[in-house]
C-alpha cells in the first residue's frame, strides 16, 4: 500500500485493485473497506464478539514480540503494535472491528481488519498519521510471520476457550439453582410418571436433583471437550509448513501467547494436519448440542408440570413474568421456559451448520471458518444466557402445590405398586381396576377390603419408605 495525499475527511488507501478512498478517522483500512462492501451479509460485526478481537490482539501481540525475540522486527515497532493490542485487549477500538460475521475468504477479512486497526493505531503512537503504512505496515509488520490461515483458527480457539468458560459458570448457576429447590421439596411427595402415565411415588426434591445431576455431566463434559481446543496451529502460516516464519517462531509465539492469554495452548505436533481439521470444533460442537438436549428436556418438564392452573398438571407454580395473552384476561405463559426451548432448538441447527462446514474443507484449508466460528459463539453465548435467565427469572422462583401432589398420591392407582409386596399382585390389580372404574382412592379401597390397616397404609406410605430400596415394611 502506499500514503497520498487526501482531503482532510477522507485518506487514499491502495491495494492490488487500485485506490481507494477511507474515512480519514477510521482505523481500518482498505482491505476491510472491501471486505464491508463484498459482504452485507448479517449486518452484524465481528465486533459481537468481544472475545474474538481481544483474541485477535494477544496474537498479534505475541507475533510481534516473538518476532522482536527472533531479531525479525525491531524495537520501536514492537513496541507501538504491543501498545496498540494492549489497549484492544482492554477493550479499545472494537467499534473498529467491522467486517461482518459471516465472509469469504476463511476469515482473511477478519484479519486484515484486526492487521489495519493495529497498525494505524500503532502509527498515531508513533506520531504519524493512519495510513502512513511507509512506516509501519498492516500486512509486513503486523502481520509479519503470520497467515490467516494460522491467526484465524488460533483467534477462534482463544475466543471459544474463554466463551465454555463463561458458559460453565452459567451452567454451575442453573445447578445451584435446582440444588437449593432440590433441598427445599425434598420431603414433598408426588406420583411420578412414564409414558404420561402414573407410575410410583417419588419427591419433588428427587425429581429436581435429577437436573443437578444432568447439568453436573455437562459440565464435565464441556471440560473435557475444551482441552482439544487449546492445540494451536500458530506459526503453521499458509498451510502448515511454516513458510515465511523463523524456524523457532510456532515454539516461542506459542509460548508468549499463553503468557500474555493465560490460556494454557499447545502447538499442535503436525501444523499441516492442524491447519485444514476443524475436529476440535464439531466435538465441542456435539457437545453444545447436548446440553442444548438437555436443557430443552427440563423446560419442557417445567412447561409440563406447572400447565393449568386449573386444566392441567398445575404440580409447580413458575413465577409469573408478564401478561401471557393480548385477548385472555389474567393468562401468563411459561415464557422464561419457552425462550431456553428456542435456544436449544437454535443450538442444535448451529451443531448442523457446523459440521456441514468442517466437511466441506479441501485439501489443506477449511475456507468455511467464519461460519463455524459464528454458529459455535452464538450457541455458547446464548446457552450462557439461557442459563442464567432461567435460573434468576424462573427457577430459584418456583414454589409446589403440596396440598395437590399429596391428593393425587393418595388418588393415583399407581399407589398400588407401592402395595404390592403387602396385598399381592393379584389383590393389586382387583384394586386398580375398582379404583379405575369406581373413581375410589385406592387408599380407600385397601381399607374397605380390610388388606390393611390405616396404621399399616400411613407407614407404607410415608415419603422415605415410597421413594428409595428398602425392604417391605414389618418385613425388615
């Protein structure tokens, strides 16, 4: 590129299409001019994703020192682009970072976006003017040592490393969540339920834990999946061999970059391997998906459990969020509930997309990055917020109907399972059938029989004997 003289408004940028006028106060430079005009795609920035420019920075960052460290880039340039991505790790300039989301070019757009706004900074450090690339360029200085083809995965992987992270934290704030529920109706009795239909006794307080425990695995799970994402491809350049780069560059950028990260990276062992699979991302992906399972299987219990007030289940009450119909007075939906289900159901066609992506990649590069990198940070970021809202709009207010639950026990002819080893199963089923045709409780019935006692039926059917193994009552 080469500096002319321009309006006050406007500076004249060149690259191998010709000229180009850029707004004078902008950091970006021609090559993201372009890449803005080729692709209105989704009008949103790469921007969204704060974790991904800061990611974009500490590359650059540790490309610049390790550089310096290897005698390719002197001093005084070192220092101003560390300067510059120090302050776009803190959080400067991201208005900056306006390529959209989803591009050609696997994800070149994104770095010459972050190779401009870094070098002009780093020029007004030096005290000349943006554009002056004579002095200190995008593509030699910024970018020295480096391909998209290595900046770009490496910048996704940082970004996603730091985004499950946040998504655990959410995550460990649902369980607690369901914990403390799981605790407080511990001794509060219901029928469970297969196929819809009643089938024996149980607590609120175990039907709760069971989302405790499904959200514990997926955390681990999500552990376990986001220590393939600390293997690097930094220093592979174009396609893995290297080339352009000193010989012990990959080992010592690797090095600075998790220094200044904190992030405990790996420099994968063959760089030419690493730098066309996207391995790594489905697996994470498969594993987003899962919770997104999982998470939309509890919103539909809750939805389930809490229908009515009158008509339906009416078990649990959800705390009401707001009016639930323009035309019936006094409805109030499931809304906090609902909106997790959409998400899931968003996820689950993001771990689509993604693997579509990763297979389409040929030969030595996977040039459907950007996509990849826009449907895995949408479904962490969104399954964080799904999370969290419902564990502060929904779950932490969630009361039962104790009186109800207890009725329907005592209602249920799925009692007589519990009765089985007392009655026999023959008595049982006479019983369950009475009890269907006549609409008697089956409580009732085993009294009118003379089966049992009221004093042997109220100890059978005492909530720790009901809902854990234990031998038969008298039989001990």
């Amino acid at each position: 590129m080469t500096f002319t003289t321009a309006p006050a408004a406007e500076r004249i940028e060149h690259d191998l299409l010709g000229d180009r006028a850029v707004p004078a106060d902008v950091y970006y430079g021609v090559h993201t001019l372009r890449a803005v005009e080729n692709f209105p795609i989704t009008g949103t920035p790469i921007s969204i994703y704060p974790e991904l420019v800061r990611a974009l920075a500490a590359i650059k960052q540790a490309a610049a020192l390790t550089n310096q460290q290897l005698g390719m880039l002197d001093a005084e340039r070192t220092d101003v682009i560390v300067r510059a991505c120090e302050e776009v790790r803190a959080g400067a300039l991201h208005d900056q970072f306006v390529v959209d989301v989803i591009q050609g070019g696997a994800g070149t757009s994104t770095n010459m976006n972050a190779n401009e706004v870094i070098a002009n900074r780093a020029l007004e450090l030096l005290g000349h003017a943006k554009g002056d690339y004579a002095r200190l360029h995008p593509n030699e200085h910024v970018n020295m040592s480096q391909s998209t083809n290595d900046v770009y995965p490496t910048a996704l992987k940082l970004a996603g490393y730091r985004g499950i992270f946040q998504l655990i934290d959410a995550m460990e704030v649902l369980r607690d969540a369901f914990h403390e529920k799981a605790v407080e109706f511990a001794d509060v009795l219901k029928m469970g339920r297969t196929q819809l239909q009643d089938a024996v006794p149980m607590t609120v307080g175990q039907e709760f834990s069971t989302y405790v425990v499904m959200l514990g695995e997926d955390i681990e799970r999500l552990k376990e999946a986001v220590l393939l994402i600390r293997e690097i491809n930094l220093g592979a350049t174009a396609i893995g061999t290297g080339i352009n780069a000193h010989p012990d560059y990959a080992g010592i950028v690797c090095r600075n970059l998790a220094e200044i990260t904190g992030i405990p990276v790996l420099t994968a062992p063959n760089l030419v391997e690493a730098t066309q699979d996207c391995g790594s991302f489905v697996q994470l992906s498969g594993v987003l998906k899962r919770v997104a399972v999982k998470l939309s299987k509890v919103c539909n219990d809750l939805r389930l459990l809490s229908s009515g007030p009158r008509a339906g289940l009416a078990e649990i009450n959800l705390p009401p969020m707001q009016a639930g119909s323009s035309i019936m007075p006094g409805k109030v939906n499931p809304v906090i509930p609902e909106v997790v289900n959409q998400i899931a159901f968003e996820v689950i066609g993001n771990d689509m997309t993604i693997s579509f992506a990763a297979e389409a990649g040929q030969l030595q590069l996977n040039a459907f990055e950007p996509i990849i990198a826009h449907s895995l940070f949408k479904s962490a970021t969104h399954l964080r917020a799904g999370c969290l809202t419902l564990a502060e709009r929904c779950v932490k207010g969630i009361t039962v109907n104790r009186e109800a639950l207890r009725k329907s026990v005592e209602n249920s002819i799925g009692l007589v399972t519990a009765l089985n080893p007392y009655i026999g199963y023959a008595n049982a089923t006479e019983i369950a059938q009475q009890a269907l045709v006549s609409g008697d409780s089956v409580y009732e019935l085993v009294l009118a029989r003379g089966l049992l006692t009221k004093a042997q039926l109220d100890e059978i059917l005492k909530p720790e004997v009901l809902t854990q193994p234990r031998l038969p009552v008298g039989l001990a």
